[in-house]
C-alpha cells in the first residue's frame, strides 16, 4: 500500500482527485474543487 502523503482531503465523489480550495471574489475556503473530476463543495452548504 502507497502511502498517501497529500494535505488535501480525498474526493467524496470519485474517490481519485482531492478537494483544493479555490476563491473567486470570496472566502478562499468558501468553495472545495477535485482535481480529477471538477466536484465542487461548498463550506455552507
């Protein structure tokens, strides 16, 4: 088993990518994006 060193929480839809925060005019944590699928979660949600 590959050790996962990534900081970022795993994706909840795809299980592949991982959740980075992203911001547009806004809380920088307001919004989580996957790498690999483009999933998007919102801290308000």
């Amino acid at each position: 088993m590959v050790e996962d060193k990534c900081i970022f929480p795993p994706c909840p839809k795809c299980k592949e990518g991982y959740l980075v925060p992203f911001s547009f005019k806004e809380d920088v944590f307001e919004k989580w994006k996957c790498t690999k699928c483009g999933y998007v979660v919102g801290k308000r949600e």
